[in-house]
C-alpha cells in the first residue's frame, strides 16, 4: 500500500542508524512490527499470577 507521510528526516535517520537497516521503508515496517509485538506482550502481562500452568522451573532449567 503507498502511503505519504511527512516524517522527521534526523528521526528517521537516526533510526536507520541504530537499527542497521538501509530503507525507509524498512525503518518504518520494523517499528510498526516492534509497536505491535510490546502491545501483545503488554496484553498478557495482565495474566501473570493468574495462570496456573503446573510448570517445574527447576526441571526445565536442568534440561
């Protein structure tokens, strides 16, 4: 889908920078994939404590 933004050119370079991407358009998918994934994980950080999942830590740490 082409979509026209108007961006801050120093923000995007920066990002371009830090993550060792090449295109700005790869910059932008990467944060709106990054955006998404800590939303996902904000969601079920809801439930920590709340699920019993009958799991031996120290079994699985020894494996």
């Amino acid at each position: 889908m082409r979509t026209t933004l108007d961006l801050p050119e120093k923000l995007l370079d920066e990002a371009m920078k830090v993550t060792h991407i090449e295109t700005k358009t790869g910059v932008i998918i990467k944060a709106l994939e990054e955006l998404v994934r800590k939303s996902k994980i904000s969601d079920l950080k809801k439930y920590r404590g709340k699920i019993d999942l009958d799991i031996d830590l120290d079994e699985l740490r020894n494996r």
